[in-house]
C-alpha cells in the first residue's frame, strides 16, 4: 500500500508526501533529523492532517502533484471537508484512494 498525507507545520504551512510506510515516515519528519524532507527540516511539522491510501506507487504521486497543486485555502478546505472530488475530479480516478483512518494507521504521536 501507499499513502499520501497532508501535515500541518508549526508556521501553519500545509507539506504534502507520499510513502510505502506512514508510521516509519512519520517518525523520520517528526523525529529523525537527517532523514526530513527538505521542507519539513525548515518548517517543523506539528501533526499528520490527513491521509489517503492507493495500491500503487504512481497513484500516491499522481495525488500528491495535485495536492502541490491547489492554494493554501484549498489545501484547508481539503483537510476539513476530504473532498477529493471538489478539486480533482477530472484529473484523478478517486475510485482509487481511500481515506485513511489515522486512529489506526498513525501512532498517537503524531496526530
């Protein structure tokens, strides 16, 4: 499985990613200094906003570009309303994705 997840920074900036492993990637952004991405190592990310899950590696891309895509306030709308389709319909099979429940898949930590 791949996810793709939205986390919320201390400055309020929204840092979207894709992994193969949410809790192993969550520790390296909110723990681990060396393996950040370089956007998480200047703004400290403060808790996991959402996540979606997709079988394939390309489809984990595919939604993290267009996430890169939108404007902070359709970065928000995202997080509080999940509505894929309200911005990219067209552009992604959202048959695809499944939101993630992050009480189960994310330790406590991070959320």
């Amino acid at each position: 499985m791949y996810y793709t997840y939205m986390l919320r920074c201390e400055d309020n900036s929204i840092y979207t990613g894709y992994t193969d492993d949410l809790n192993k990637r969550m520790k390296s952004h909110f723990e681990d200094g060396k393996h950040h991405a370089k956007y998480t190592k200047t703004h400290k990310p403060i808790k996991v906003e959402i996540a979606w899950q997709t079988k394939e590696k390309s489809n984990a891309c595919k939604l993290e570009y267009y996430i890169k895509t939108l404007n902070k306030k359709e970065k928000e709308e995202l997080i509080l309303n999940n509505k894929l389709s309200n911005y990219l319909s067209g552009k992604i099979d959202l048959r695809r994705y499944r939101k993630v429940n992050l009480n189960k898949e994310v330790d406590n930590i991070y959320r």
